[in-house]
C-alpha cells in the first residue's frame, strides 16, 4: 500500500512538472516578445532629455503585448533604464506563475523573468523614392501610392534621432523623367516649359550615373515632340511631376507627390536611372532647387542609400515612345543599373503591384517575343535586382501594400537587438 502511495505521489509530481512546465514555457515566451518589441518601440522614441517620456511609452508598449492576467499571472514587475541620450535602452520584466498540480509538493508558485537590450545607432539616410507614374497606375491606385509614401516619409521622420539624418528624392517616372529647373543637366530653354524630359545617353551611360557635364544630354527626340505633338509629349512621354532632388523639406517632398498623375508610357529602367543620379556623388553640385542636400559620397560609412521603386506591370518602349529598344532589351538595361546602384552599395527595395483584374504582367502585343511570359519571370527580375529577395514585394491589395511600406521602415531601422 506504501508502495501504491509513493508511485502515486511520483506520477502526480511529475504530471504536475510537465503541465506547468509547458505553461511557464509558454508565459517565458509572451514574456519576451514583450519585452523584445518594448525596447524596440522605445528605441524609436528615445531621445536626449526625454527620457520619462520614453520610459512611458515603453511601458505601454510591454503591457499592449503582455496584458495582465495572461494564462492566468497577475501584473509584471518591469525595469526600464534608458540610457542619457537614448543610445541604450534596457527594459527587464518578471512574473509571478501560481502552480496547479505542484502545490501538492508545496510549491505554490515560481517566477519567470526576460530581458532585452536595445542599442540604437546613429546612421544617417539618404532615401530615393522612385514612382511609376504612368497611365496603368489607376487613380485609385494612384492615390493609394501617394498616401502609402506619405506615411512612409513620417515613419522615417519619426524613427529619425534628428531632422538632419533623413534626406530624401522623389523621382516619378513614365517613359522618361521631368527634370523641369535643372539647368546643370539641359542648360538649352525647354521647348515646353512645364515638361522637360531628357533622351536616353549612349551606351553604358544609358542608365549609369555619370556627371552630365562630362556625358551631356539632349531632349528626348522621339515621334511626341513637345512643338509637334504638345499632347502626346505630356501624355504620353513626359510625367507632370518633376524629379525632386534630395531634400529634408517636406513640403517640397509633399507637393511633388500632390502633383503626381498616372498617364503615359512606362521605362521603369530609366525611372530607376534618375533615382541612381539623385544618390550619386557623381551628381554633387548639379541638383537645383529649394534646399537641396547633396548625395554625401559612397565611402562616407555613416550615410545609407537607399532606392525604393514602386511600379506596376512592364515597360512599354515601342508602343508609346517609339525607343528603339524591346522589352527585353529595356530589362536588360534595368538589371545593368541595379547591379550598377549595388555595386556603389545602395540598397534596392521593390514594391511592384498585382493588378488582380488586369494580371501581373502584360505583353505590349501577343507578337512581342520579347516579352516575359509569366509572372514567374517578371516577379524573379526584381528579386534578382533588390538586396535580397525579401526586399521585393508583390502586393495585390491595400493591405498588402501597407504591409510592404511597413517591411521597409523596419529594415531601415537602426535599432540593433541584443540579450
């Protein structure tokens, strides 16, 4: 009977070990996510003198994540230290765990603690935004994409430790590139005025970043020319937003994107050329206009570029503004100048959008051989141009371009995790 009684008392020891093993396990783990992602949203806040401030949010951010009462344990016990200055941030939290079948061994409760560490590193990024403006970009879409880039622009302003780390160029593109007031890149008087859209340039220079006073450019020369066709060349070539050089002005930044339309042709290509120029240190002292910053050089370890292209289906060179150049041809251009921008060390992230009426990826015209044959193609040239095939995105919906907008702020963040 002893005997009995003693298997017994095992059997329900170790009955009650693995039940509250399994759910301390499982209160550990909350308990750490919690305290991971409340430095991190502290680390984004943080800044000198105000530290209190801080510590609140982080401490609102930890109980959103781990809500009292959580499988059953009372409040948490949290330390949060914030560092002068905010360049460190640690944030530790414990828990009291009520046992249920070990308190028939007198072990009524245990405690389970995490901790993190969040060091934030200063780096400074200089931000190309690169948009399809062309006439496959719906209003509705249109407009979704300005929104989308507008509440990127302040998650990066507000993840910033100061206004002065965050330049960034705005670059919409159709077949070509309005570069209206910039006169270091065509000093001639534009024929038109509000559009002034530049032809390609001769070889590797077609799409390469080389300083326009040594490889000049002349205006685009194809059948829409500015006197002999006005409205072909607006429609259809020449986008009504200019190219914005690197800026902290947001109200400059605001109104390029106001200004934006979906009409015209589509070189995604030269779209992506134009936003390697804004970057480029070969470009110092050529941009003009309202505070202007200049590209800071590639060996400058403290600076980030980075190129973000927003697009939609493929380019149209031959339909629209009569290039000589095929599809292909224009992708192969495309993948010339990524790997270009990736070589000098910008990083390249790609949102390119799903219509879920129209298809992933249209051919200029059944005949056109030239042109990828399935969205496995189309979606493998952006993974094969981005840094790393989790920088492209495929949205098919708002959500899912949310969530792209969402993935890149992230990445950009400066916050480094530690244990």
């Amino acid at each position: 009977m002893g005997l009995v009684a003693v298997s017994l008392l095992t059997l329900a020891a170790a009955s009650g070990l693995a039940l509250d093993a399994g759910r301390g396990y499982l209160i550990k783990a909350k308990l750490s996510q919690a305290v991971d992602a409340a430095a991190l949203a502290g680390g984004r806040v943080s800044s000198d003198g105000l530290a209190d401030s801080a510590k609140a949010h982080i401490e609102k951010y930890f109980k959103a994540n781990f809500p009292e009462g959580y499988l059953g344990v009372g409040a948490a016990q949290t330390k949060i230290d914030v560092a002068p200055g905010g360049g460190e941030i640690k944030v530790s939290a414990a828990v009291t765990v009520p046992t249920t079948l070990l308190s028939v061994l007198d072990i009524q409760s245990y405690e389970v603690s995490a901790s993190a560490t969040v060091r934030v590193t200063l780096r400074s990024l200089e931000i190309a935004m690169i948009l399809d403006n062309s006439r496959d970009v719906s209003w509705i879409y249109m407009k979704e994409m300005k929104d989308r880039a507008k509440s990127f622009l302040d998650a990066i302003a507000g993840g910033a430790r100061s206004a002065e780390d965050v330049s960034v160029a705005v670059v919409p593109f159709a077949a070509r590139a309005n570069v209206k007031g910039q006169a270091n890149i065509n000093p001639e008087a534009p024929a038109d005025p509000d559009h002034v859209c530049m032809d390609q340039r001769p070889a590797y220079h077609a799409v390469g970043e080389t300083d326009p006073r040594t490889e000049p450019f002349d205006h685009y020369s194809g059948t829409f020319r500015p006197r002999r066709n006005p409205t072909g060349y607006k429609d259809r070539i020449c986008p009504q937003a200019r190219v914005t050089p690197l800026t902290r002005d947001r109200a400059v930044l605001d109104a390029t994107l106001d200004e934006m339309r979906g009409r015209g042709c589509r070189r995604y290509d030269l779209g992506l050329a134009w936003g390697w120029r804004t970057l480029s240190p070969e470009w110092q002292n050529v941009w003009q206009g309202a505070n202007v910053t200049e590209p800071a050089d590639y060996t400058d370890s403290d600076v980030t570029k980075v190129a973000i292209i927003g697009t939609h289906s493929g380019n149209t060179p031959r339909s629209c503004s009569d290039d000589p150049e095929t599809i292909a041809e224009t992708e192969r251009m495309f993948a010339e100048a990524c790997e270009g921008m990736k070589r000098e060390g910008i990083l390249i992230y790609a949102i390119v959008y799903v219509s879920e009426h129209r298809g992933f990826w249209g051919r200029e015209s059944e005949a056109d051989e030239d042109a990828p044959s399935s969205a496995d193609a189309a979606r493998a040239l952006f993974e094969d141009c981005t840094s790393g095939t989790e920088r492209a995105f495929f949205p098919q919906s708002r959500e899912e371009l949310e969530a792209a907008v969402t993935g890149i702020v992230n990445d950009l963040s400066s916050l480094h995790l530690t244990q």
